[in-house]
C-alpha cells in the first residue's frame, strides 16, 4: 500500500478515481480543466492524497487547509472527495487516505478537521465514525449555486 500526494502523471489516473464518486464522466483534459489542475498542484493548502495499488489509484481524498484569525490563528482543515475505487472497497484504503490527510492537518497545527459528505448510507457513516469523526457535534448547511455561464 502506497499513500502519496499526487503529482503532475495523477490526472487521468484521478479522474477515473472520481467516477467512483459521483461523477458521471471524466473532464476533458482541456485547457480549463489544466488550468484547475495546476493551480492545484501549486496550492501549497491543497492536498489530495492517494493510494497506490500496483501502479493504479484506488482512494483518494482531498484535505484543505484553510488559513484562520480565530483560536489563536490556528487553521483548520476541510476534507471532501473521499473515495475508494469499486473494486478496492473494505480493504483500508479510504482509512489511510483519512489517516495521511490528519497527519497533514496535524502538521499544519490545524485545531480541527471537519469531513462532509453526500452519503446517507449507515455504512458509510458509520465508516467515518470510526475514523474518528463525529456527525453530531456540528450542523453542515449546504447552497447549491447555479453555473455561471
């Protein structure tokens, strides 16, 4: 088991990831979507944290530091796009995708890690119960904005 961040080869890689999640196709690999991943890439905040199996990306997740002038200028951090390829689930990938993004919290002195998800499913929260996290000490709100054309 190999749990990295990405690097620059990781897109295609990733974007096959993603279909696991809740995307319906890949993007393109256009100039928008080259201009997303570098900035990315570059964004010493942003962190998307894989796992490795035999040279294919199987987990993934994205922790994001957010800068702060509360609790004593500490960061917290945001971590969304947990997934974990069909074929590869129950087997502690998505676990230690979570593990490394704590310890990049951590790192980052961070006083919190807060994780959202779309999931309604028992197992999954459950999942995220034993990792640590706990869903009833906050209350997440959520707006849709529409695309901007």
């Amino acid at each position: 088991m190999m749990i990295r961040e990405v690097n620059e080869n990781d897109f295609d890689g990733l974007m096959r990831l993603y279909l696991h999640l809740h995307e319906t196709e890949a993007p393109e690999r256009d100039e928008r979507a080259e201009t997303v991943w570098q900035g990315i890439l570059r964004d010493d905040n942003y962190h998307i944290i894989v796992a490795e199996e035999n040279g294919q990306l199987v987990s993934s997740c994205t922790c994001v530091i957010v800068p702060n002038l509360t609790r004593g200028l500490r960061p917290y951090a945001l971590i969304e796009n947990v997934v974990t390829h069909a074929d590869w689930r129950c087997r502690g990938w998505a676990s230690a995708c979570l593990r490394h993004a704590q310890e990049i919290a951590a790192h980052e002195n961070c006083y919190k890690i807060m994780l959202l998800t779309g999931a309604k499913d028992q197992k999954t929260l459950t999942f995220y119960e034993k990792a640590g996290f706990d869903r009833t000490s906050k209350t997440a709100f959520v707006k849709k904005l529409p695309l901007k054309q």
